[in-house]
C-alpha cells in the first residue's frame, strides 16, 4: 500500500509508517494487517467505543487527582475522549473485534486514537509521543487486561437494558393481542394432539408472561455485569498503579458512564473469571429459546391456509414462492426463528471461550464480546420486528377455532367430573370412530341434559377451575 506523506512511528517491532491523516498509530496499523478475520471492525459496536472513551476518561480524571498525570495532559486526554464518546472519531477504530492477544489491540487503537488527537488539541503534531504517548499517558495505571473485560462489561450493560426495552415492547404487542382474543374458544393440545378447551388470549397472554420473565432475569444478570476489575492492572494485583486508584476510577467511571459499577472484591480473582460472561450469555440463550417456540407457534398456529392449522393469521409481508402462484409464508417467524439459532450458538462460543482461559487471564476475550454483542443486538431487532411486522397484525380465525371446538374429541376430557371417566371415554372413541361430536353423543346416550351440557360446555366453565356439582 502506497501512503501519501507517512509519519514514521516505532514499536518494539521497528519503524513503519502510518497514513498521516490516521489518528491510529503504528500498533493499530499491524493489528489491522495481522487479523483480517471477519470484515467487521470494533467501529461496529459504538457502545464498545463508548466504554473505551469512559474508561480512558476516568483513568485521566483519577491519574490527575493522585498527582501522577500533569493537568495539561489530563485536560487534553479528558477533551479527546469526549469527543471519541461523542462518536467523532468511530472511523478510526479500525482493528477487527477478532483478534488475538486478549484484546491488546482494541485498547492500543483506543490509546492512539486518544492520544492523537489530544496531541491536537495541545497544538502538537499526530505521533508526537514524546509530548503525549499512547501508553505512558493515555494508558497510565491500566492494563489492557483490566481495561477491555471493563468496556466489554459497560458496553454490554447499556446493551441488556435496550434489549429489556424491546422484550417490553414484543410483550405488550402479545398483552394486546390476548385482550383482544379473551373471549375466542378454542382447543389446547399437548403433543399436537387434542388436549382441553381454552381461549386464544389465553395463548397469546403465555407468550407476553414467558417474555417479562426473561426480563427479570437478564436484569439479574446485569448486577453481575457492574462488578469491574478496573485498577488490576496486569494480572489483578495493581502492579504500577497507585493503591487509591481502583476506587477512585470506578467512581469516576460510574459517573461518567451512568452503569453503577463497583470494584470486584478480589481483582486476582476477577482478571481471569468470565463466569459473568457465560451467565450473561445463557440468560441470553434462554430468551433465544423461548421466542423461538413462540414463533414455532406463530407459524404452526397459522399454517394452511387449507391443509393446515389456519387458526391464526399472519400479516401478508411478502409473496413467499417464485413458483408457486398466492403462496404467503411467515418470513418474520421464520427471521427471528434464525436469530434464535444464532444466539444459541453464540452461547457455545462464549462458553468454549470461558473455558479455555489459562492461569491469571483469558485470551479469548474478543469473541465473547463479539458473540455477546452480536446475541444482544440481533434479539434486540428481532423482538421489534416480531412486534411490529407480525403479532400486531395477527388476526382469528373465528369460525374455524369454533369448528375445531365443537369437532374435537378433547372435549370429552370436560365431561369427567360429571359423567365419570368410562363414560367420557367411550364417547370419546365413538366420536372418533364415527365422527360424530362429543356433545351430541352425550345427549344421545342420555348422560347430561341438553341445559347441563351446555352449562358445563361454557367458555368460561372451559377455560379455568370451578367448583364442581355431580350430574343427577
């Protein structure tokens, strides 16, 4: 690659030169020619940059006070990650989120960037470190080590809360849809056979209780998330740091990031453990599953429209065959159904990643953060398309429940308490033998009269526990 008017930086490596207008420097320029993995650059995730500036900030803010870093060079450092925060500088952030080295690279890019343009703002040129430098300054009393598990944690806390937000919102689309069906009859099953009577709100309101569930438990998960091991330093036991300096920069890093952090109990401990991690990811696996079998239910409820269930339907969004003529298929089901199976295997990802940590630290930092990011923004989307494109749509199909209600030999299972169990199952198998409904054989043999079988066969009596009255 030909660069017009290069500056010249040095690392341990040799000189090299870097584009002069990057605000990287010469770490982030071999991490972008050493991990071309994935295309994908940390840019992409702006709450990671956020975190990165807050961090980057606090540490400024506490050097200062402890008296380790001059007051020009904190307020030059202070005003550059204002304007990282700010989103000024994201295309400098260029290092792809796999990467070996446990995330070195993310907080070098971090470093230059900051470092750089602060140079700036001190009226020096870019890559004048002797004035200012990426790692004596912008990295005083911090390890990559420290400061990457710490973004990784602050980033994902805004991350959980917005995905919070959009599981509140799919669960009110379901709320409304389950008032508007209250009074729908319609059969139940277990193993896709007919089980008992119930209503489609009834359905509908499982859906939305699944969801606030969930929510409860990534807001569990997030109080793991808050505790940081900001001020370990290298491998947790402070080493070049001041010893007020870890709870100094939490606070500042809580003030200035909003999240309510608190230092880890033992920063040893806390460097190497990524047990949040894999929590935060099952949590997100469970809400993956879950709505994946509600949209399971979404397309079986609605398949057909003839040869199917055909209770539900689904909002037409597309034309759903290049072949076959008027076919409809539940495209948004079917988009969160993948994301689902993304996320579950995102899981995988952070679990092996986890486990494969050695001694006082884990390498494998990146990916977690890639695959947690990635889970949390894709449920995210997919909880406000379901809402939007698909449940707020959704309409009955009255008579056809109605007709699967009066048809189905489940029914049977109402008439226990009143008719006996040998009773209700010989009509059962007679229903089922002649096709006949359930209700007219009980009136035919003579078990309830026409008033009492239609007393018991209310929606109402149906669809929730009652104190029960033997048949004379």
């Amino acid at each position: 690659m030909t660069l017009e008017n290069p500056r010249v930086e040095h690392d341990l490596l040799g000189d090299k030169d870097v584009p002069a207008h990057a605000y990287y420097g010469v770490h982030t320029l071999r991490a972008v020619e050493n991990f071309p993995v994935t295309g994908t650059a940390i840019s992409h995730y702006p709450d990671l940059i956020r975190a990165l500036a807050d961090i980057k900030l606090a540490a400024a803010r506490a050097n200062e006070e402890l008296g380790l870093l001059p007051q020009d060079l904190a307020g030059a450092i202070i005003a550059a990650c204002r304007e990282v925060k700010a989103g000024k500088f994201n295309d400098q952030f260029v290092v792809d989120v796999i990467q070996g080295g446990a995330g070195t690279s993310t907080n070098m890019n971090a470093n230059e960037v900051i470092a750089n343009r602060a140079l700036e703002l001190l009226g020096a040129k870019r890559g004048d470190y002797a004035r200012l430098h990426p790692n004596e300054h912008v990295n005083m009393s911090q390890s990559t080590n420290d400061v990457y598990p710490t973004a990784l944690k602050v980033a994902t806390y805004a991350g959980i809360f917005r995905l919070v937000d959009a599981m509140a919102y799919l669960r009110a689309a379901c709320q409304r849809k389950a008032d508007e069906f209250r009074d729908i009859l319609k059969m139940g099953r277990t193993q896709l056979q007919d089980a008992v009577p119930m209503t489609l709100g009834q359905e509908f309101s499982t859906y939305a209780v699944m969801l606030e569930e969930d929510e409860d438990r990534l807001k569990e998960a997030a109080l793991l998330i808050r505790e940081i091991n900001l001020g370990a330093t290298a491998i947790g036991t402070g080493i070049n740091a001041h010893p007020d300096y870890a709870g100094l920069v939490c606070r500042y890093l809580s003030e200035i990031s909003g999240v309510p952090v608190v230092t880890a109990p033992n920063l040893i401990e806390a460097t190497q453990d990524c047990g949040s991690f894999v929590q935060l990811s099952g949590v997100l696996k469970r809400v993956a599953v879950k709505l994946s079998k509600v949209c399971n239910d979404l397309r079986l409820l609605s398949s057909g429209p003839r040869a199917g269930f055909g209770e539900i339907n689904l909002p037409a969004r597309q034309a759903g065959s290049s072949i076959m003529p008027g076919k409809v298929n539940p495209v948004i089901p079917e988009v969160v159904n993948q994301i689902a199976f993304e996320v579950i295997g995102n899981d995988l990802t952070v679990t092996m990643a986890a486990e494969a940590g050695q001694l006082q630290l884990n390498a494998f930092e990146p990916i977690i953060a890639h695959s947690l990011f990635k889970s949390i923004t894709h449920l995210r989307q997919g909880c406000i398309i379901l809402a939007d494109a698909c449940v707020d749509g959704i309409t009955a199909n009255r008579a056809r429940l109605e007709a699967i209600v009066r048809e189905s030999i489940g029914v049977a299972t109402a008439l226990n308490p009143y008719i006996g169990y040998q009773h209700a199952t010989d009509v059962a198998v007679e229903a089922y033998r002649s096709g006949k409904g359930v209700a007219s054989l009980v009136l035919e043999r003579g078990l309830m009269t026409a008033e009492q079988l239609a007393d018991v066969l209310r929606p109402e009596v149906l669809t929730q526990p009652r104190t029960l009255k033997a048949v004379s």
